[in-house]
C-alpha cells in the first residue's frame, strides 16, 4: 500500500553490500555488491578487505537500488542498517554511512540485529510470520535456533552452535576437498552426484537434549578421512564425501529444528541464512516436516544469504510496530546479542 512507509535497508556484516528498498511486505529493490572474488584465494573472508570493498561499494549500490526501485533518496521515509552482530570494520561501514543518509536526509534510523532481519525477510515472500514460530538460522558465522513470538520485539534463544557454524563447516570442507569458496555451492553441487550413505560421519550433539550444535567434530573427521585415503594412496571420491557430509549436517540440523518446534508447541518453522540455500536441507526439512505437521517456511535462496532486503524488512516491522529509532550515536556491536533486536 502507497500509505506504507518506504524503508531502505543497509547490510555490511561481512563481505556483501546489500542496499534494499522494501514498502510494508513489499520488496522493491534488492542490489548486491560482492566482494567474495576478493577473498577467494584466502580460502575466507579477510575483514580489512571486506571492509574496504563497502567503502567503494556503498554509493553505487544505494544508487542501483534507488533507481530498480523507481524511487529518490527523498521519497525514503526510514534508513534501517545492519548493527550487528558482524564484522567490526565492516559493520562501521553501513552504520557509519546509515548515519550520514539519516542526518542528510532527516529521517529517522533504525539499528538491527542481523540474526533478527535473516527472520523478517521471509515476510516479503510469505507474508506475516505467525506467531510464534520457530527459526532456524543457519551460515558461515552463526548456527542458532530461535523462538520468535514477535520479530519486532522477542525473539528469544533456545540453542547455538558451541564451535563451528554449519557454513563454516561446509567451507572447511569443501578446502579438505579441493572446491571452491565459499564451500556450500561447491558442496551442494558435488553431493547430487554422491551417495550420502557411502561413509557414515560423526552428529556431534545429536542426543543430548539440547537444541545446541557442534560441527567442528565433523568436520575434523572428514579431513582425518580424505588423510587416509590419500596416505594409501587411494582416490577420495569426492562426490560421496561431500554427499555424506551434507547429510550428517542437515540431518543435525532439521532433528534439533523439528524438536524444537514440538517442545515448544509452534506449529511453523522458519529456515534463513545462507545454508538455506542448501538444496538438500530445503529438501529434508520439508519431508521431516511433512511428518510432524509443521509447516515450513524457507524464503528463495537469494533472500537467504545476506542482504539489504532483510534489513530494510525488518526495519519496516519496526516503523510498523511504532517502536522509537536509534540515536545517531548507534555503535556497531560485532557480537549483539539476539535478544536485542533494535539497537
């Protein structure tokens, strides 16, 4: 609706520059400006590159945005940014120019958790979250399963990963076996010609009664797995390893994420973060629950990884809600707790 404000959203946590334009559960605009090339031949990101990267890439993607969504910086009636967690040098980046937009324009700022806007975006393709529902959010900095009974206001922590993040498990993983960075495209595409039963990997925390994570386990075998096979001198079947891995991963990910939802009677469970993109985790958590009778959220891959869509999403829950802005003396916060969804 024309009535809706019109928010743009600022995402720098790591090596994406992501500008979006949303109106209510509207997307309009959705540029990115990766640096990811950039970081490749170090196997990861490197933070005084991503942070240089959004220096150069801030203007012309706010510019890009700007005009796929046929608007001007004076039609923007909210700036909304990425406070953290994230990259300390990169989140200075967007919080910084965030702050110059908002005192430039006149306009009032909103300073978000990124763990929060990864749950909001799925609103611009589904519609409004029920509440409450359950979400599992899943990347190469964060493995975390969360209640939300309201994005805008509560969003409370059940479990985490005590180590390695899932994403960063898959980029590790992908290095033991010679693909590309980031690790989870490069997995997912090798696993479809594998056979996820061919070797059988380590579910660190599988049984324990908790909805927290361990991957460093895993990833440690696999790497102990391929040194064998190539000490005696055999080939590593690489599509098998990355197959099987990518089960072991997803079947942790989607048992914890379905309990969840059971033990605290929510009837939706809600996907995000760059792993989301994974096929074959789309693929059992719909089956599993199928089973459960949960419904399942999962927004389309783009909207998954990181984004300025996500931001501004959320920062349009926020106006919505009628919360108060930020002050212009807003701090980056590279490990912001989840339960602060406005900074």
């Amino acid at each position: 609706m024309k009535d809706e404000p019109l928010v743009l959203g600022i995402e720098t946590s790591c090596d994406e520059t992501g500008i979006g334009i949303v109106r209510g559960h509207t997307l309009l605009a959705d540029a990115i400006a990766s640096s990811v090339d950039e970081h490749a031949r170090f196997g990861g990101v490197v933070p005084e590159v991503a942070s240089r990267a959004h220096l150069e890439a801030m203007t012309p993607t706010v510019d890009r945005a700007l005009a796929d969504a046929g608007v001007t910086l004076n039609d923007i009636d909210a700036i909304a940014v990425t406070a953290g967690p994230g990259l300390a040098g990169a989140l200075l980046v967007g919080v910084a120019a965030a702050k110059a937009y908002s005192l430039g324009l006149g306009k009032p700022l909103y300073g978000v958790n990124h763990l929060a806007a990864h749950v909001a975006v799925d609103q611009l393709e589904h519609g409004a979250l029920p509440k409450p529902c359950v979400a599992l959010l899943v990347s190469g900095g964060h493995s975390s399963l969360l209640l939300v009974p309201d994005v805008a206001s509560d969003v409370r922590p059940l479990g985490a990963t005590v180590d390695d993040a899932a994403g960063e498990a898959f980029d590790k993983v992908a290095r033991v076996l010679d693909l590309g960075f980031p690790g989870g495209p490069y997995i997912d595409r090798a696993a479809r010609e594998g056979d996820p039963g061919s070797v059988f990997f380590p579910r660190g925390k599988y049984d324990d009664g908790t909805y927290d994570f361990s991957f460093s386990g895993l990833k440690t075998a696999v790497a102990r797995w391929v040194e064998a096979r190539e000490r005696a001198g055999e080939p590593v079947p690489v599509a098998d390893v990355a197959a099987a891995f990518q089960e072991a991963v997803v079947d942790v990910l989607t048992r914890k994420a379905i309990a969840a939802c059971k033990d605290n009677d929510v009837s939706h469970l809600l996907i995000g973060g760059g792993v989301a993109a994974n096929s074959r985790l789309r693929a059992l958590a719909q089956e599993r629950c199928d089973k459960a009778g949960i419904q399942l959220r999962v927004p389309r891959p783009k909207l998954c990884t990181d984004n300025g869509a996500m931001v501004a999403a959320l920062g349009s829950e926020l106006v919505a809600a009628g919360l108060a802005p930020s002050d212009l003396g807003l701090p980056a916060d590279s490990s912001l707790p989840i339960t602060q969804v406005l900074v």
